[in-house]
C-alpha cells in the first residue's frame, strides 16, 4: 500500500489500539494535504498558516496508549513545515510501544524532529535512515522517562539541529551494531542526551560526522555515557571532536578514537565537572589546533587508565 497526498493528515490515528503496519510506503507527503481543524487557509509564502495554536502535527502517525509494529516500510520525501507548530514528518507517540523493522526514512523534511516520543518505548532494528533534515530539533526526539533501543541500523547523511538521535528528561538510550557515518548538526553530530538521560553504546561506529559540539556523542546536563567496542574516526567538531560531555559521566572501554579533527578536545572534550574514565583505548592520529586527545577542562577529571596513544599531537589529557 502506497500513502500518498490525496489521504489528509494524520493518516493513521491511534489510541488505546494495537496496529501492525506491513510493506507499506508513505511517500511524497507535504503540508498542502494538513488539515488542522477546519481553519486552514492559503499563504502566498508558506502552503498553510495556522489560525489556532496546536502545539504538535505529525504528518503519518499519531498514536497514544497504544502499541505499534513497523515492518518493511518507507516513509520517503516526507515534508511537513507549518508556522507556530513542532512538525514531525512521519511519527509521533506518546505513553505507547512502538517497534520499527526493517524500514527506512529517506529525504524527509520537518521543523521539529521526523520520530517524536514521549514517555514511550521505542524500538529500531536493522533500519536506514538517511538524507533528513530538521530545522529546530533532532531526526529522533525521544522524552520524559522514555526508552530508545537502536540495533544493526544505519544512520547516514542527516542534518539536524540537535543531532540526529535527540534524548532529553531521563531518558535511556541503547545504540547497538549500529553505524553513524556522515551526519551533521550543530549540538551534536549524531547523538545528544541531556537533563539526567543515560546513553549506552556497543560496538558501534561513528564517521566523519559534523558538529560545533560533540560530532559523535554530546551529553549535557548531568548525563552518563556508556561506551564499549566502539570506533570513532574522521569526525569533526570544534569542541569534542569525538565525544563532548559537559556536566556529566563517561565512561569508555576498548574503543579505537583515530583521525578525528578539532579545535578543542579532538578526541573527548570533557568541561564544568565532568567525570571521564577511558580504560583499554587506543587514540591514533587524532589532530587539533588546541586541547588533546582526551581534555578536560573547567574543573572536569579525566583519567586514563591502559590508553594508548599514537602519532599525536599534543599530550593524552590536559
């Protein structure tokens, strides 16, 4: 089944339902079909302005309570931009389970995020999302004592705000077999958790990502960082090249931080009290105009226990 623009939004509405959505193809979606009300009305600027305030609109699947299964779907050329609205391109949940299998989100545009939870489980396995872009948040913002499991998937190409996998309000976050490589944002390349959220990665690989802080990994706000068998290499950033942790904890085992470029702390930039242990790593050629592989400053500890250090430029922690 194919979802085009002659179905208004939302297309599926969901509460207190269980819904298994298979081979299905949301596709070429846009914000002339958005109907919020009965008071849309044309711009010459913009496809609608809002008279009302609605505070969310997600353009394919707004589910509450309820539990939904994604198998072997696309939601593709996506775009959903309306004034005074946080527009979500293709999911938003909240209180709700949700498992996505096999899909892909492709060359999807939204101001807000494309997957939006809150207090919500959720569930990405051996997915691709690839070519988004989000004006004000993150490609995946998950909320408020939610979960976020992502597995054997791939993220490439994304551009967002607040980086492509957004956690905030004590919310986990378990990235697994899972690859990183060519996204961009300006708070986090392509992971940020912040306000006591917990972010735990396993052999994962982050590449030639592109932020002003933290192209791989940012965590802010008393957040905790889990990192095991995990490659980090070609990133940019100007603090945090690799992985940025302000007001936090990080801990990093057996994991590879090479050719990584940045201003300040091109390996691990850690500030205001952070806590940074590295144990069993290898940095390798990691380059910058200031800082270390692995640098803590404003009162942050970083310890280093079994780190080797290769062709560097400048001390392992200062």
């Amino acid at each position: 089944m194919t979802v085009d623009n002659q179905f208004y939004f939302p297309k599926i509405v969901m509460e207190l339902s269980t819904v298994e959505i298979f081979n299905c193809k949301f596709h070429g979606l846009t914000s002339e079909n958005v109907h919020i009300g009965n008071n849309p009305w044309r711009d010459n600027n913009r496809p609608f302005k809002l008279t009302s305030n609605p505070s969310v609109v997600s353009n394919c699947i707004n589910a509450k309570h309820s539990a939904l299964i994604i198998t072997q779907t696309k939601f593709e050329n996506i775009q959903l931009e309306l004034e005074h609205v946080m527009a979500i391109a293709a999911i938003q949940v909240a209180n709700s389970q949700v498992e996505i299998h096999k899909s892909t989100l492709n060359n999807n545009l939204a101001q807000f995020a494309t997957i939006s939870a809150l207090a919500s489980n959720i569930t990405i396995a051996d997915s691709i999302l690839s070519n988004n872009s989000v004006d004000k948040g993150s490609l995946i913002n998950i909320q408020h004592n939610s979960r976020l499991k992502v597995h054997n998937s791939i993220f490439t190409q994304n551009n967002a705000i607040y980086a492509s996998i957004g956690a905030a309000f004590e919310t986990l976050v378990d990235i697994n077999t899972s690859s990183f490589f060519s996204n961009s944002g300006q708070q986090g390349g392509s992971i940020n958790v912040q306000h006591n959220s917990m972010l735990n990665v396993y052999d994962s690989t982050f590449s030639d990502n592109n932020a002003t802080y933290g192209a791989g990994i940012l965590a802010i706000m008393q957040s905790s960082v889990f990192v095991t068998h995990s490659v980090f290499t070609q990133n940019f950033a100007e603090n945090g090249a690799s992985i940025d942790i302000d007001n936090g904890t990080l801990e990093v085992y057996c994991s590879n931080f090479s050719n990584n470029k940045g201003y300040s702390g091109f390996g691990i930039y850690a500030v205001k009290q952070a806590t940074v242990y590295v144990v069993d790593s290898l940095f390798y050629n990691n380059t910058g105009e200031e800082g270390a592989s692995a640098r803590g400053h404003y009162s942050a500890y970083v310890h280093v226990f079994r780190g080797f250090l290769v062709r560097r430029q400048m001390d392992d922690a200062g």
